[in-house]
C-alpha cells in the first residue's frame, strides 16, 4: 500500500535535460555485484511501528504517526554532524505536515487492538534542507559510491574470513538496515570457505583489488576484530582497519583508527563495534562532503569531453551535485568548456562529491580540469 502527498521538485537543475540517477535500498551485495546506493537520502525505510487502542483501526494512525516522527529524527542524524545532533528541530505536527511528502506501508500485522507495520517515508528535499539552512546547522546529502567490507575475525584457535561461522561478519549483518550515506556491502562467505588469506589481503594489494573489480567497487576496507579478553561478562575486541581504493575516497576512509570495544557476550560486543565503526565512518564522510552556508567557493575549470554523450553526463554531474551552487559556461567548443563553478566548500570537498559521479577533477600549477572518469 502506498500512501502519498504531492511531492515538491527536489533538483534545480542547473542544466536544462540534466538526467537524474536511478537506485534501490539494499542491505548486502555479493563481491560479484555491488550495492546500489540508495536512490534518494531523503527518504527513511525501515520504521517499525506498534501501538494499540481500542481497536486496530484506532491504532493504526497512532502508529504510522509515530512512524514518521522517528523517521524525521533519523532522517537529520542522517544528513548532519554528529556534535550537532543536540540542536535538532523537533518533530512537531505542523513540521511533520510541511516535511513529509508521504509514507508507503512495507508490512503490516492487526490484532483486535493491535497494529504492527514497517513503513518507509519520503521527506521533501526543498523543505528539509530549507529547516537546516535556516536553523544554520551543516549537513550533507552527498551519496559516497559503495564501500565493500571485508570482515577478518581472529582469536587464539585461527583466522576466520571466508567460513560462513565468522560471528564477525554475522555482527555487520545484524546491523540495522541501510541508513547511511556511505552504503557498506559486507562480503559473504565463499561455499566452501575458500578465499584469499589474511596476509595476502593485507600484504598483496592485488588480490583485494581483483575482489574489488569483481563487485566494481573503487574501495574496500579489511576489518580485522581480534579476541583479547574472552571471559564471561567481560569480553575484549581489539579493530584494525585497513583500506584499499583508487584515492577519491581516500580522505575519509584512509587512517580509520584501531579501537577496543568491550561488552558481556560476544554478540553484542561485536554488534557494537560494528555499530562503533559504521558511525565513525560516517562521521567523516559528513564532514568531507557537509553543505555549510558560511563557507563558498568559486573555480574556474576546463571541462574535456569526448562528444555530446561525455558532455551531457558532465552537465548532469553537475546538476546532481549538492554542493554545487551555480555553473557558468563560458566558452563551449565540440571538445571542451571553459566552465565558473560556484559552490560550498572547499575545492576537495568538490572533488569528493563530483568523483562519486565519476567525475575527476584535479589541479595543475594553479588550473583545474575535469573530465569523465569512464568512458
């Protein structure tokens, strides 16, 4: 069952026939098929909503009103800084009715004075990022491309990747669905366990590499959870983090830092880790790519193309881009424009954002270019 508003334009393209990007949620990708980034970072899935009345009829409203409530606060932990998270706006009635453009039901269970659903709510972009700007507070809205995870759990009896018993890779499984701006594919265990040992993906860059061609990911990170303190009610895991990628991403995900997470069973401690560990990276994506009124840019750029396909995918990048604030062309010719961007941020966030488009954009004694990254 869908339910809806009518919906506001997300997008001011910036080019007329600027194309937009097609997606699908999806908690898990197989190394051989990469997780497809969420379509659209306004919209929240998943909520679990209950609650009971007199009847179901009565408890259903309640439910699915509360449902978008806790959909709006994930939605702005989503897309901000986690110091700012104490200055939220609050959910009220008439913010609701101004931000959510509707609601589709996922499932839905009744009992005589019973409802139980998961629904998925779409907020209006314009209404979101016009709450965030006026109350001042950064965001980011940029989807980073998908990052696969290798889990390696190690204790006392051996190393443990590939198995399908690595309580590791199952704690990265349990984690909540996707809800996050940087979408992590976790690699699943091989039928028979077979796989590149540890050593090899820590000491060979080509065998992560040759798992990352398989998926089409441009980074990976190998997680290594080693079991320190095994007693009952007071467990140790030390985390080693180590990525591997072609450099656009490599702001924020190289030089994570090892951390120790302590916990009564194994279950949870892992599960917190991981938790631990997708925040941090998160965190920093945020902070890499945050949308912030106060600070603004300008670049003049030289744009390579190949022929009008390579150029309209150029113009649509830029469109999509959220950071980006105004593009000019300046000059245009069958192989290049002269192009003034203007835009939040620094130059790298620019290149951060623009690169999960597969656009590059670099710098040489003091001019820039970009072009397209594939062909």
């Amino acid at each position: 069952m869908l339910l809806r508003r009518p919906l506001t334009a997300c997008f001011l393209l910036i080019f007329a026939a600027a194309g937009g990007l097609a997606g699908s949620l999806s908690a898990m990708a197989q190394p051989v098929t990469q997780q497809t980034r969420p379509a659209d970072p306004f919209s929240v899935g998943g909520i679990a909503v209950d609650a009971s009345a007199d009847s179901a009829a009565a408890a259903r409203p309640v439910a699915l009103a509360d449902g978008q409530r806790r959909a709006f606060v994930q939605l702005l932990r989503r897309l901000t800084l986690p110091e700012d998270h104490g200055r939220l706006p609050r959910p009220g009635e008439a913010l609701l009715n101004d931000t959510v453009a509707g609601f589709g039901i996922d499932e839905e269970r009744t009992s005589a004075t019973r409802y139980i659903g998961k629904i998925t709510v779409q907020f209006r972009a314009d209404a979101i990022r016009r709450l965030l700007q006026e109350a001042r507070i950064p965001y980011s809205e940029t989807m980073s491309r998908p990052v696969l995870v290798v889990p390696v759990w190690q204790t006392a009896e051996g190393v443990r990747i590939w198995e399908a018993a690595n309580p590791w890779r199952e704690a990265w499984q349990r984690r909540p669905e996707a809800d996050s701006l940087v979408p992590l594919s976790v690699a699943p265990a091989t039928p028979d366990g077979a796989g590149p040992a540890l050593d090899r993906l820590l000491g060979n860059p080509d065998e992560l590499r040759g798992l990352m061609r398989k998926g089409n990911f441009d980074d990976a990170l190998v997680v290594t959870a080693t079991l320190q303190q095994a007693e009952p009610g007071n467990l140790r895991v030390d985390l080693y983090v180590q990525h591997q990628g072609l450099g656009s991403n490599a702001g924020f995900l190289n030089g994570l830092e090892a951390m120790t997470v302590t916990g009564g069973t194994l279950e949870e401690t892992l599960l917190t880790a991981a938790l631990e560990l997708t925040r941090r990276i998160e965190a920093r994506w945020k902070r890499a790519t945050v949308i912030d009124l106060d600070r603004q840019g300008q670049l003049s750029v030289m744009a390579g193309f190949t022929g009008l396909a390579d150029w309209n995918r150029l113009r649509a990048a830029l469109a999509a881009v959220p950071i980006m604030r105004k593009v000019e062309v300046l000059q245009l010719s069958h192989r290049d424009a002269q192009l003034r961007l203007e835009f939040y941020g620094e130059p790298a966030q620019l290149g951060t954002a623009l690169a999960q488009r597969d656009i590059v954009l670099s710098e040489r004694d003091g001019f820039w270019d970009m072009r397209s990254r594939k062909p």
